[in-house]
C-alpha cells in the first residue's frame, strides 16, 4: 500500500532540490572562468554553490527539514502550516491512540495465528473479514439490539472514509458488554489468547476495544449519531454559561442495570441529606411514548456538575455527559473504552470514591463551588477533549489506526469464508426501517476524507507509565483533600 504522505514528502523534495540545482550554463562559464586568474567573484560563486551542494545534500539525507524551511521562509509557523496544507496528516494521534499497541501486545512477539482468530468464535456475535477493500461479515448470533449491524455498519463507513487503505483483514467481534478473555488464563508465553474486538476492557482482561455503535446512531433511544450529537450539544452548550448553572451533581439514568447505580440513588436530596446532588430515573418506556422530549442531550447541558456511572460495564452515555462544559464527577471506573485512557483526574473530570460515593460528591461539589474558575477549567477540558479528540474524524483514525495494526499481526492469508455476505450501503439501509434507516442515511460517508489519517506514535512503555503515574498521583491529592475534609467536618461537629 503506497501511502499519499510518502508522496507528497516525495514531491515535496524533489522540488526543492530542482530549484535549487544551478542551471547547466553555469557550469560552462564556472570552466571558462577557472582558465583566468581565480578572482574573489568565482571564490565566492564557489562558496556559494558549495553550501548551496551541502543544504541539498542536507535536505537529501533528511538532516534539514525541507518542509519547515519552506513555510519558515513563507513567514508562516510549522502548526499552521501542518493543519492548512494537510489537514491532519503530519498531526501527531490524540493521547488515547497510544493505548493500541498495548491492546495489541500480547500478540507483539508472537503474531496472530488463524486459530488464534478460531478461537475468539466462541462468543463472537460475527467476523469481519476486509479483503481487497470490500467489507464482509459472518453472522454467528444475534446481540443486544442493534449493536452488531450499527458496529458493521461504521465499520463499512470507515472503508469509505479510507477507500483503498484499509489492508486485508479478519477479526472477531463481540457486542456484548463486560470482556471475557482473562489475561489470568493465559499467563503462560506460549499461550495463544484469542484477540477479540469489543466495547469496553478492563485491567484483568485482553479484550481489544473498538469504539461502539452509537457512534453512528442507537435508534432504540433516539441517541443521533455522533457527528450530530457533538454540534448539538456545542450549540446547548451557549445556551447557560457555566457559573449560571445549577450548582449540584446531575445524573439521570437507568438505576436498575447495575447495584452501584441504585447505591448512587441514595445521595439524592431529600429532607433528611443533602449530599448536592439531583439525581433521575430515566424511565424510556415512557419516554418513547412521549417522543424522547425529555431525554434530548443537548437540553441537559444546565448543571455545573454532571456524574458518570457505569452501568453492567462502561457506559455509552459517557461522552454525551463529558461533552456538556460542565464538570465530569465520574465515579471510580472499573472498565474502559477506548478514549477514556487518554484524559486524566483534575484535568479532564473530577474523580468520585465509588466506597463512600455520597461524601465523595458532596465534597467534589462543595469544591467546585469554591473554586469556581478551576471547576469551570475542569469541565471546559474535559469536553474540549471530546469535541477535539474524538471527532468523529478521529473516530475513524483510531478505529484506522488499530485494524492497521492489528493487520501488521495477521500471521495467515485473510480469505473471504463460504457464509460470509458482502456489505454495502444499499442493502443495508434497505433491510433497515424508522430511525435506524435515518441514522444510517445521516451516518453515511457520502465522500472520503480529504485528509491522511494522523500519525501514530510509536510504542512507548515509558509515556504510558508516567501517564499513569500522573493519573495516580492526582487520585492520590483528591482523596487526602477529600479525607482531610471530612475529618475536619467531624471534629468540627
Ligand atoms: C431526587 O430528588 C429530586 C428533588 O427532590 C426529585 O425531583 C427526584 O424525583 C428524586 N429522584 C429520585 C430517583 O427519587
Ligand atoms: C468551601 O468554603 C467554605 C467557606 O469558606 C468552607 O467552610 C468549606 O470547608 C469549603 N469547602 C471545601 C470543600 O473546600
């Protein structure tokens, strides 16, 4: 697969090093000049055409970067010259990109066999197999919903987006919630994990997550796709300024998917606590019958503080929370998606102790309201990262990004199995009704990006660990803040 970039760097060169080559003539007067007395005007010629040698040389060997010389003379920086000229393609990935080579690391060293693959079947809802840019999938059961023909869905969107990028491929995927490949099974070097595509991951599993179908709509409750949402939301977002908004911990949920959300249930405000939370059930039985007037996510952009709990595992209503301008309290999480990994406590959201989850809010209010003008910074952070990172043009990078990858691994010829159907845009809408079939229409990549995927940065065991280190050292600050707080309410008391 050529690469445009190569291209361009190529072309690029190639023009530099041309303009910079004397013409030919000058050659046939430097050799007539050289027959008289060497004069200071032919040392100079010599000089000049001697650095002139080096830089081409220089620039050849790709020890001067002809590109920055180029717009540094057009008097322009090296930024804006990156995101004018190429749009993203010399971008460096967002943070979160560098978690790929650590889903993909158990297979570093050994590669990825076809029994490998064989083996993730077991509780696979299809396999996705890409072979000369075309899209196909073997169905082995139905999921929750329409996870499974949304996720293939995006999957055909992003070869549209891509055309003729993507290489040959075969994956297992898995729309159900909570991972199933226990890294604890397969401790052994010699074992062969099954790599398996799903949502969401956690610490104890090699699951490899891939973003989820509402990115291109959840029909079900009338979730638009990502491209939509995201403008939506930035408009709700003007609407209340965020010292204006309410000052307590918004949430509305279903409370009944897991026993942490009915524990939250209990911080709601009532005569006897007030812990500065307002807390909702979301009944969606009756909103669908009311037509989902209630549940726009644009409209729930008008509390300072928004908290974030996972349901059965991570919780798609994450980045629709994490957008709003307002403050994330998101409660200690025990999976994760795929961009979560990239933002970090106090900077992106403010992190709540699942163990004591009502002191823990009340505290995380009562500090933002204190300290206004850092809270708003928190929130504004946080959803900057979404609105920048995780357009849905990066979106597709990542989703790029970890079947290159993963692709890099394959140790087998990918083939096209006997079952599998070729999917294309036209039956797919048309086997699809109601809002399914518009958020399909609306999701469609009607042209493919003008722009190369951004770049990934290289495996680096050293970034991660000072990442992490980062994040636990400000979980640390948080909770002594915390207990110092509450230790002083009792003696106070
Ligand atoms: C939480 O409290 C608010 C305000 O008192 C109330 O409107 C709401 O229904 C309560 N939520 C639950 C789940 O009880
Ligand atoms: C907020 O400020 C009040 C008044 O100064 C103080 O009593 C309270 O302890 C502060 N709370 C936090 C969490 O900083």
């Amino acid at each position: 697969m050529k690469r445009n970039s190569d291209k361009n760097l190529h072309q690029i060169f190639c023009y530099h090093s041309s303009s910079l080559q004397p013409p030919r003539w000058r050659w046939r007067w430097r050799w007539r000049s050289s027959h008289n007395k060497p004069s200071f005007k032919t040392f100079a010629f010599f000089l000049f055409f001697f650095l002139f040698f080096l830089f081409t040389l220089f620039i050849r060997l790709g020890w001067i970067n002809a590109e920055i010389i180029y717009w540094r003379w057009r008097g322009e920086g090296v930024e804006k010259s990156r995101s004018n000229r190429e749009g993203s393609w010399k971008a460096t990935c967002p943070a979160h990109f560098r978690w790929i080579h650590e889903d993909l690391g158990p297979w570093r060293e050994t590669g990825i066999t076809r029994e490998m693959v064989e083996g993730a079947r077991k509780t696979a809802h299809f396999r996705v197999v890409i072979v000369d840019g075309r899209v196909y999938v073997e169905k082995y059961r139905g999921s929750i919903q329409t996870r499974d023909v949304f996720t293939m869905w995006g999957i055909l969107q992003l070869v549209r987006w891509y055309p003729g990028k993507l290489p040959d491929l075969e994956l297992m995927f898995d729309c159900d919630d909570r991972p199933v490949v226990r890294s604890n099974d397969f401790l052994d070097p010699k074992s062969s994990p099954p790599p398996l595509f799903r949502y969401c991951s956690d610490e104890f599993s090699l699951d490899i997550v891939f973003p989820d179908w509402s990115f291109w709509g959840w029909g079900e409750i009338n979730i638009k796709p990502w491209r939509m949402v995201l403008k939506d939301i930035k408009e709700g977002n003007k609407r209340t300024k965020w010292k204006d908004r309410v000052p307590f911990a918004y949430w509305k949920g279903n409370p009944h998917v897991d026993p942490s959300r009915r524990d939250l249930l209990k911080c709601n405000l009532t005569q006897q606590h007030d812990w500065d939370t307002l807390l909702y059930v979301q009944d969606w039985d009756k909103e669908s019958k009311e037509g989902y007037k209630q549940s726009n996510l644009e409209d729930q952009c008008t509390h300072r503080y928004k908290i974030y709990i996972e349901g059965w595992a991570w919780s798609v209503s994450e980045k629709y929370i994490m957008a709003c301008d307002s403050m994330t309290m998101y409660m200690k999480p025990r999976f994760f998606d795929f961009f979560i990994r990239g933002m970090l406590p106090l900077q992106h959201f403010w992190p709540i102790n699942d163990q004591s989850k009502c002191p823990s809010l009340k505290f995380g209010v009562q500090w933002g309201n204190n300290n206004t003008n850092q809270a708003e910074a928190i929130g504004e952070e946080g959803s900057k990262y979404l609105h920048e990172n995780l357009k849905m043009e990066l979106v597709y990078d990542y989703m790029f990004h970890l079947l290159n990858e993963y692709s890099k691994l394959l140790k087998f010829r990918p083939s096209v199995p006997p079952g599998a159907v070729e999917l294309n845009p036209e039956t797919m809408t048309g086997a699809a009704v109601g809002l399914h079939k518009k958020f399909m229409e609306d999701s469609l990549e009607k042209s493919p990006s003008d722009t190369e995927p951004c770049d990934l940065p290289p495996h680096d065991p050293k970034v991660l660990s000072e990442f992490r280190e980062k994040k636990l050292n400000a979980l640390k600050q948080v909770e002594i803040w915390e207990k110092e707080y509450w230790e002083n309410q009792r003696k106070g008391n």
